[in-house]
C-alpha cells in the first residue's frame, strides 16, 4: 500500500479540540514550563535514556530492519525531521510511549510486535510520533515531576506545597488524556486507515486474537454509545470523573 507523505503537515491540523482546550489551562503558569525542563534536563531525561539503554533492546538498521525502516517511513509522512530512538521492552501488553523532551525515545512493549498486524503496529508508533511533533512530551513528563516537586516543596512549607503539586497534577493528567486524542489522530494519519486504529485499541483493551471479526468490531462500538449513554445519568457522571481523574490516559471506548 502506497501512502502518502504529508509534507509540510502541522499539528495543528488535526489537534483535538479537547486537547487544546486542556493545554491552555496548563499553559498560563509562570515559570513552571522553565522549571520542568531544568528537571528534566539534569535527571528525569538522562534517567529514562540509562535506564532503557541499560535494561532493553535498542532498534537499529542491523537488529531489526523493517521496524528501523518502519519508523524512519512514518517520520517522513508525517514531516518529522529527526528520527527518535526506538526501543523494545518486554511487556506482553499492547502500549508503548515516548519519554525525553530534547532527544526524544519511543519504547514500545514486545506485545506491540506479536499482537499486531503491520497497519496496526503503524498506527501505535504514528501515535508516539504525534506526540513528539506536538511538543507534547514535556507536559507528559511533568505528570511525573510535579508529584516529586510537591514532596520537596511541601516539606519544606509544613505541606502546603504538597496539596499544591496534588491539584497540578490532576491538571496534568486531565491534559495528557486528551491529548491522547490528538496522538490518535496522528496515528490514523501514519497509518492512513482508520479501521487499524480501532482494531490495535481493541486489542489494547483485551481482545484475544482469535476473536478478531466484525462482530466482535460491531459489539466494541455498540459498547462505546453505550458508556457515552451513561452521561445521562448525574451520578454515572460523577463516578466516571471519580474513577478517571489519576488516570493518564482516557477510557479506550472514547478513543
């Protein structure tokens, strides 16, 4: 299948509205962008690289050619200049993610690899570069600072900075499960076919691959209308934010 290349693409073009909506209420605190990339620069960053680099399986053109040449594929079509790190870890889940702000690294679970088809496995490693090409990573790794942050503030201000760093990190991951969406989006514009995006997040919800067919495909979106339908329901709503505010990313049927 020949795709496309989206020369020139911006993301904002496809960003989700949700998305931008949470990034603006991130946005407007002082000094806090400055603050989290100092971290980041003198530990968080230089951590996850030792740490993958130690423990994991480095993607190159002689260990693993398709998936090198997958990657550098998906950067051309969506107008990423430099190519990240990739890295295998073994997780027999279907995740993967993308750490480091100024030399960014993809890690993608060994699941990814045996768990989905080519188009689908695109569609996972799309969603990590639509990431990195909206910046989205320092506001990532934030969720993972600022909890560290509030400790030593708050115990040097008798816990005040602790209750601080709480409210900041829900924030934070409000955001960061929106801007799931947008990564999706992106995704769908590597892979070009959106059907691949459903088939690895149902897959990334529990579905054996056995049971791959279009009525299981029918039943999963038939269950998606189904949780959007308990927004009728006041209290529905209120356990739904209850149970989703720690989560970094949003329920899979919303996807």
């Amino acid at each position: 299948m020949a795709r496309v290349k989206l020369t020139g693409l911006d993301s904002r073009e496809y960003e989700h509205p949700f998305d931008r909506r949470a990034l603006e209420a991130l946005t407007g605190t002082p000094g806090l962008e400055t603050l989290v990339r100092k971290f980041n620069e003198y530990g968080l960053e230089r951590l996850f690289r030792i740490s993958f680099t130690g423990s994991n399986l480095k993607v190159t053109p002689r260990n693993f050619p398709d998936l090198d040449a997958m990657l550098h594929e998906l950067c051309g079509i969506l107008d990423i200049a430099r190519v990240p790190d990739l890295y295998i870890r073994w997780d027999y889940g279907v995740n993967a993610f993308t750490a480091g702000v100024e030399r960014p690294l993809i890690v993608l679970d060994s699941g990814c690899i045996d768990l989905l088809d080519e188009t689908e496995l695109r569609f996972v490693l799309g969603h990590e570069l639509g990431h990195i090409k909206s910046n989205h990573v320092l506001y990532h790794q934030m969720a993972i600072a600022i909890p560290i942050i509030g400790k030593i503030i708050g115990s040097m201000t008798l816990g005040l900075g602790s209750l601080i760093g709480t409210g900041l990190e829900l924030a934070l991951l409000k955001w960061h499960r929106m801007s799931e969406f947008t990564a999706d989006r992106a995704g769908c514009l590597a892979c070009q076919d959106a059907s691949a995006g459903s088939r690895a997040l149902m897959k990334a919800a529990g579905l054996p691959a056995k049971y791959h067919n279009a009525a299981v495909t029918a039943e999963f979106e038939a269950q998606a209308r189904a949780f959007d339908d308990l927004d009728d329901s006041t209290l529905d709503l209120v356990l739904k934010w209850l149970t989703s505010a720690g989560m970094s990313h949003p329920w899979t049927v919303m996807r």
